[in-house]
C-alpha cells in the first residue's frame, strides 16, 4: 500500500551507509502460500496498520536475499524462495492480517488498494468521493471508514499529503516557484498552499525547501 509518508534516518556512529530495501508485491507467491497455509493458522487483521518490530527470522530472510547481491549466479534458483519465506513471515506476524487481505482480490483491502494506485496518478485532479466510492464497489460511509482503516487518513487528507510531498520536490529540486508549484499540484490558492503546507512540514515553503537543499548539498 504506497501511502504519503516522510521519514528521518539517523546514522549510525561509525557513519556507516544508509541502505532501504523494498520487496515489490508479488500476488502469485503470496496467493500460492494462502492456499498452502492452513486457514485457522493465519491471524486476522484488528486495529491500525502501523509498523512493528521485526523478529530475527524475518531479519535474517531479508538478510539472505540481500547477500544474493554479491552471488549473482544464485539468484535465479534462491531468489524466489527468499521472498516467499519473506512473505511467509510477514502472514505469520503481527500484520500479516493485512498482507492477507492485499492477496484476496475481492477484500476490502484490495480494493482500497486499487484506489490508492488511481489516487497517486490522479492526485493533482478535484475528486469526487461518490466515484471512488462506486470504483471500490462500496457505499460511501463504507468507504470513508475502509480507506481510514487501510491507510490512516481520510480520501481528503490522503490526497492533501500526496500534493504537498510533491510541492515539496518541485520546489526544493526541480526549480519552481513556490505558486507555480502550488498551481501544479491542483492547489487554486497559494495562500491556502502556503498555510497546509506551513502546517504539515512545520515551515514555510521557502525556509523548508532551502533547508533541504542545504542538507542536500553538505551529502555531495
């Protein structure tokens, strides 16, 4: 689920690199370990997603897979049953819940899913709730409280984060003025821009930006 997210990494003492990993969705293996697993062994989702901690068996499911970096022979025979037992993990772990939802394509989830997909190409268009509504085959009070559920905010908020994340870039990286920014990514007023966007990052456009490029410059 790419929900609108900032994050800060904090390095460690000896300075060491910072490395993310990311494992795209593969809906043949996850649908394949559903119909392996027994139905009462996979735990239902409850509650918020949010993140966890990981457990050393996850962590050392990853860590094989990364190793297939430097052993680039073994990767077409070893690669696929490192993401399953990845996957396999995650199902048995506290959010596994969710990640079975996203594999039964009728779920509420899954359908939520879709309309995240559509929201991050669609984000800079006016949206009209009762279509998403009727996309996701649901009633709008259904809707409103599913797509909450699956990623925190509402249909509104999701997409006021989506357009202030990309202001952000644009202007910080790509050169725009802060209205020109604010008009690209579907604001009508770059007063109001200014206000949301002072409120979300904790800065105005321009002292927020500079101090992005600053960090970014001292990296080079």
């Amino acid at each position: 689920m790419h929900v609108p997210a900032t994050a800060v990494v904090h390095p460690d003492r000896c300075g060491q690199p910072y490395m993310s990993l990311g494992l795209k969705l593969n809906q043949n293996i996850l649908q394949s370990l559903l119909r392996d697993l027994q139905e009462n062994l996979l735990p239902a989702a409850s509650g918020q997603f949010a993140a966890c901690d990981m457990d050393i068996e996850l962590m050392e499911a990853w860590l094989r897979l990364l190793r297939l970096s430097k052993a680039p022979r073994d990767i077409p025979a070893l690669a696929p049953a490192y993401e399953r037992e990845i996957l396999y993990r995650v199902l048995m772990g506290p959010q596994g819940g969710y990640l079975r939802q996203l594999g039964q394509r009728e779920s509420d989830l899954s359908r939520i899913s879709q309309i995240v997909k559509w929201f991050r190409s669609n984000f800079m268009r006016p949206i009209d709730i009762g279509e998403l509504a009727s996309k996701s085959g649901m009633a709008i009070n259904t809707f409103h409280r599913q797509f909450k559920r699956a990623t925190g905010l509402s249909p509104i908020q999701f997409q006021k984060q989506l357009r202030l994340l990309e202001a952000r870039n644009l202007i910080a990286f790509e050169g725009y003025p802060v209205a020109s920014a604010a008009y690209h990514v579907g604001y009508q007023s770059p007063s109001q821009f200014n206000r949301e966007y002072s409120r979300f990052f904790g800065a105005s456009p321009a002292r927020d930006t500079e101090s992005l490029r600053r960090i970014e410059s001292m990296r080079d």
